[in-house]
C-alpha cells in the first residue's frame, strides 16, 4: 500500500494540492474522461463540460474507448513480447477497467506498475483500489517534475534504475502546454529518457486533428473549462517529432487503432473530427 507520504502528507511531497482538495466547481480532464469511459468518479460540472465538448467533437467517447484498448494492446505487447515488468504512467487517469496493473500483472503477478497524475482525485480512488497490491503506487505528481517522480521513494521501492522500464504519456501530452516553465512533451520525454536504461520504452500518444479550426476550438474550450489544466490538440507531425533518434516499433507512429490491429483487444470505431496519434519506441 502506498505510504502516507505518497498523499502529500509527509516528508517528501511530490506535486501540490492534497486530495481532499478535489475542486467540484471545475471540470477536470480526469473526470471527464472518467465520464467518457462509463465511470461514476464524476461530478455534474465535468458531465457538463462533456456536453458543451461533444458539441464540437461528438466522437470523443469512441475516441476515448479506443484510446483505452490501446493502452491496454500495449501494455500486454510490452509485458508478453518484450518481457518488461515495470512500468511508469504519466497522467494514468482515474481507475477503470483494466488498469495498467491489471493488463500487465495478468502476464506476471510481479510486475510493478507506478501510476502519476496530478488530479487528487486519482490519488483517493487510486489509493482504494491499489491497497492490497505491494507492486503498485500511486503517485500525486506533475508529470513534468521528471526529479521529483523519480527521486519519490516509491518510485525508488518500486522501480530498479538497471532494469528496462515502459514511461507510458497515453493521452496526455495534449494537456501540457509547448511553453510551460517546466518544457513542453519534448522536454519532459528527453528528461525521462535520461534517467531510464537503453532498452527501455516509452508510449506517446496525444490528441491531433488535421482541421486547424477542431484543434483552436477544442483548445480554447478544454483550456478554459479546466482553468488551464491544458495543453493544445496538436497536428500528427508535431507529435512524430518526439520520437526523434529513437527506435521506433513496428508498426511506426499513426493512429493508435492501427496499432497492433490484429489484436482481439481492439476498439475499432473510428473517429472523424480528431484522433489519437503515436506509438511505442525504444531507447536505443
Ligand atoms: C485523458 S486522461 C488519460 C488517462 C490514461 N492515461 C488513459 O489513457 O486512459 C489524461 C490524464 O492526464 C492527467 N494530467 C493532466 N495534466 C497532468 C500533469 N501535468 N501531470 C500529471 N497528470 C496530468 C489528467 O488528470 C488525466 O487523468
């Protein structure tokens, strides 16, 4: 079980707000996407924003539903095929089904999986679901403070600096601004891949559209319902820059239902104003 220090209530405070500071007033992206999924961890202002967001986009709760067999495709991919057993997830969102643990603890009980998110809300739903699992952690972070998550000690239980580790970033990049004073997801990925041996990967995806006018409308609205709790929906080839000098795995970067689509895991209904883009690389 985490420890109380993990909640922001020790010696070592990794992020800000405690969790009893859950803001019912504002929408807040992981509630949202809690809605999204079917979850019940939301409140009438998040179901709200969804209705004014579908408006614009009414495909995001299919792009939402694929978004999640990916994660689920690729964390079963990584644990079977390329035998890693611990993984790191950035902005993991509120517990559903088949959770990262789940996927990849279904390959080896011993896998050890680290959730972050900045949202209080995914520490106490988190911390409820994670207290009988001694190979889990849920960490109350920003994931851009790359030291504070890495020096947190139950990243340091948890995760063996020599061993491959899978930093998963699924669906979350796009609420990262390009300018933040803690560097934009170029930034934030180079500083993971620092601290992570070669062999290790990383999972990136983020929403793009290829319509300038989806991206501005979808990007003012998130960022002015959450009180700038956002990034920016981004164009494919901004998103492909990330992955630059690393090696990318078969088969390359594109919309993630493409991604292992052989898989009886996938979601298939397609969206058409937005999409997720990305893939999986390896440190070379
Ligand atoms: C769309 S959800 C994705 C959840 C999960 N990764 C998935 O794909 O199912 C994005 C998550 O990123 C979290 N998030 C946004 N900005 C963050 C930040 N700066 N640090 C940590 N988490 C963040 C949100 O709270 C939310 O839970």
């Amino acid at each position: 079980m985490p420890d109380e220090r993990t909640a922001g209530g020790g010696d070592r405070v990794v992020g800000g707000a405690a969790p009893e500071s859950v803001d019912v007033n504002t929408p807040s992206v992981a509630r949202m996407y809690d809605h999204y999924l079917g979850g019940k961890d939301n409140y009438e202002v998040d179901r709200l924003a969804v209705a004014e967001l579908d408006k614009v986009v009414p495909s995001t709760r299919p792009l939402a539903l694929n978004n999640r067999s990916f994660l689920r495709r690729v964390v079963d991919v990584l644990a079977r095929e390329y035998g890693v057993r611990q993984f790191l997830d950035h902005g993991s969102g509120l517990p559903t089904q088949d959770n990262v643990h789940q996927v990849a603890q279904r390959v080896d009980p011993e896998a050890r999986v680290v959730y972050v998110d900045n949202d209080p809300i995914v520490l106490a739903h988190g911390r409820a679901l994670l207290e009988e699992n001694t190979n889990t952690a849920v960490l109350q972070a920003d994931m851009r403070d790359t030291d504070g998550i890495f020096g947190h000690p139950e990243v340091e239980r948890l995760i063996d600096p020599a061993q491959p580790v899978a930093a998963l970033f699924v669906s979350a990049m796009h609420c990262i601004p390009d300018d933040s004073e803690r560097g934009g997801p170029a930034e934030v990925l180079g500083r993971v891949l620092e601290r992570v041996p070669s062999g290790s990967f990383v999972v990136v995806n983020q929403l793009v559209s290829p319509h300038r006018e989806i991206r501005d409308s979808v990007t003012s609205f998130m960022d002015e319902s959450t009180g700038g709790q956002w990034g920016r929906v981004r164009e494919a080839h901004e998103v492909a820059r990330y992955f630059d000098g690393l090696d990318v795995l078969e088969p390359g970067l594109g919309w993630i239902n493409d991604w292992r689509r052989d898989s009886d895991l996938i979601h298939k209904e397609p969206t058409d104003e937005w999409y997720e883009f990305g893939g999986v690389a390896r440190k070379p």
